[in-house]
C-alpha cells in the first residue's frame, strides 16, 4: 500500500485530463472509511447529498490508472443513475450490481482491475459492449448474479482471481426509498448540467468519453424530476421544532422523576409568488393545486410581489385551507423583495414561484428554493447554486 494515500491527489491528476468529471467530482463528498472493503458511492438518505466512501489501502494497491478508473467507475454510477433509480421489481441485489456494473465498465474496461466485471472477458465473454443495465440484466450468463453463487459479489474486495464487482453497493436501495431522492435528482441534473458547461468551454472538452456517451449523457439533462415531490421535501427538511415541558409524558431517560417532552413541529414558510405577467396562469394554477395539498401538513405565508412585495396583499395559508390561483399585483420583476421580506420575517424556508426573468438578489437567510418553467430553467437572468425546480 502507498503511504498515506491521498485520493484528493489522484482525483486531482484526472481531472486535469477530464473537465467534465472535475465539475462532477465538486459535488461529491468523499470520505476515507477503512470500513467499507473498496470503494462506493450513494445518497445520503437524510440530506440527500451524494457522498463517496473508500477505503484507502484498497485503492493504495492499485496503479495510478486504475484508481482514475475507479473514480470514473464512481462517477459513471451516478452519470447513468443507478443510485437514484430503483432496481427492477423482483430482481436479485447482486444481478442488479453486476448488470450496473457492465454498463459502465464497457466505456472504461482497460482502466479498471482484473477483478471488475466487464463485457467480452471471463464469464461475460459473449455480452456485447456497450449495452445498458437493464440489457445485461435480461441476458446476464446462467449463475451469474444469484444470490451466494456466481463470480460477482455486489460488494467485493478487488482481489481474487474471479472478476466481480470491485465496489460496495451497499445503501442504493435506501437512497432510492428515501424522500431526500427526488432532491437528490435534481442536484445531480443540475450538476451534470454544469459539468457539461464547463467541459465545453474547455480546450480538452469532454476528455477521453466517447461521442456516443456524450450525446447519451446531454440527452438525460432533458429527463424531467417530480417537482411536486422536491417542494414536499423542501416543506419537510425546512421545519423546525418547538420543545416544551409536559408532565403528561413519560421521561424515558428519567421516569417519574422529570416531566417528558412534547415536540411539535412546524414549518414557517414563504411562498413568494412572481406576479409579472410573463407568469403563465397555467403554472399559477398546478402550484397552488399542489400547494392544496401541502396545506394538510403545514401553514404558508404567501408573498405576492412584482418590484415590491404589498404588504397589504400578503396573508396566511392555514392549515387545512383550499386556496385558488390568484394574480392581486402586476408589473415588473425584483428578486430583491420577496428576499428582504424573508429575511426579515425570520422564516425557515422560501419558495419563489418565477420565470426567472430579473437578476440575481442577495443571499437569503434561510435556504431558498427556485421554481419556473422549462423556459425559464434554459433561459435563467442569473447562475444560482440553489435548487432551481421545473414546474410541468
């Protein structure tokens, strides 16, 4: 094993060589865990951040390119969705790792160990390359990918003669279950997006990826994400709790001898609706229908606002209340308002409903979500590293 080994250093020397993965590779946070037996990537199912473990010695024993193949191998995971996406209905943990697996490793096969299952080698020597996952699950070779049989172990150790899978698996069908995943796809779109960008602007472009890959990963920056699920998750992780003394509950650390606690939670959030005219009806009318139902769950203050916000026009939405779509203002667009209204309400989140036609506002005390059209989501006065959501 090479001491001390640093990952940060050999991300760094591909990246060099790869702009699209160096973009990709900031939005994802990495962690030494001697724990795990290789290496893995995942959704943290609480926060719904991507985060890659590894465990340093067994990527200290492998030679430069193949731990740059390991990381692609990572990246590539999350490129074609395997960790946000649940795996097909009834089939086996390990066939779906090992079919996973193949995809990938198809465009980086002479870049990985031994060990790794790819296409046209060991027991996979008659698959073709270049297949997807849900191909080489339907033809996957008789044994290959039964549970406790076979050579692919979904969280193999990379050492061995028998090729498998070279990383841990572990905790993909947790992320998909989780509510943090909707959010989860978003960010990863979003990243992708801007790994592209970045990538094109550069003279070494999109590295050694081929063309074919390229188009494949440009096309599913057009795939669509369950806005309606993100706002709910939004209106969920923006809560905070109130904690009172109740003499009615039991203490469980201490019973009968201190009063237990009551916890109630409630979110206090801003709904800042843009009122400019170049805000479709159509998008006012599937907000508020979904907002119906987030009512049950939680209380709102909607903020309409064009260059201002009118207080006068400003009100609560109670719980339990059905609300119709409304325009009570008109005029031009300033992103400024609903965030010094925000601010100095001391709310726990802001949605603003917009066609993101106005430049960029200061930064707002509590997180802030953005959501537009299609139009405005290609179109956008201003770069934000906050959640930018497409309503249908």
């Amino acid at each position: 094993m090479k001491k001390d080994f640093d990952l940060n250093l050999h991300a760094y020397r591909l990246l060099q060589e790869e702009p699209f993965f160096a973009a990709l590779s900031r939005k994802v946070e990495k962690q030494a865990d001697p724990s795990i037996p290789t290496a893995g990537v995942w959704v943290n199912p609480n926060s719904g951040v991507f985060e890659m473990k590894y465990n340093p010695e067994f990527l200290g024993k492998l030679p430069e390119d193949q731990i740059r193949g390991v990381l692609k191998h990572e990246f590539y995971h999350l490129i074609f969705d395997h960790v946000t996406s649940r795996k097909p209905e009834g089939v086996p943990h390990k066939a779906w790792n090992i079919a996973a697996d193949l995809a990938i490793n198809s465009h980086i096969a002479d870049e990985l160990p031994e060990t790794a299952c790819v296409p046209g080698r060991g027991p996979f020597a008659e698959l073709p390359l270049f297949k997807s996952a849900e191909w080489y699950l339907a033809n996957l070779p008789e044994g290959e990918g039964e549970e406790g049989e076979g050579s692919g172990e979904g969280s193999g150790d990379g050492e061995g003669d028998s090729p498998g899978s070279f990383d841990d698996h572990s905790g993909w069908e947790e992320a998909a279950d989780s509510e943090a995943n909707a959010l989860a796809k978003e960010r990863l779109k979003n990243a992708i997006k801007e790994a592209a960008q970045e990538a094109a602007k550069s003279a070494k472009g999109f590295g050694s990826m081929s063309g074919e890959l390229k188009e494949e990963i440009l096309k599913r920056l057009e795939t669509k994400v369950d806005w309606k699920k993100v706002l709910r998750y939004f209106v969920k992780t923006s809560q905070r709790a109130s904690r009172s003394s109740s003499v009615k509950r039991i203490n469980r650390r201490y019973a009968y001898i201190h009063p237990g606690k009551r916890v109630k939670r409630q979110a206090k959030i801003a709904i800042a609706i843009d009122q400019s005219g170049s805000v479709s009806n159509e998008m006012l009318e599937a907000f508020f229908s979904e907002l119906n139902k987030l009512a049950k769950i939680a209380e709102f203050t909607v903020v309409p606002f064009d260059t201002q916000v009118d207080e006068s026009k400003v009100y609560v939405w109670r719980k339990g209340e059905n609300k119709k779509a409304e325009r009570v203002l008109c005029g031009g667009t300033c992103f400024e308002a609903p965030t010094d209204w925000a601010n100095n309400n001391n709310v726990d989140g802001v949605i603003i409903l917009t066609d993101m036609e106005a430049p960029k506002p200061k930064a707002c005390k509590a997180q802030r979500m953005w959501m537009t059209d299609a139009r405005g989501a290609a179109n956008p006065y201003f770069q934000t590293n906050e959640r930018v959501v497409v309503v249908d």
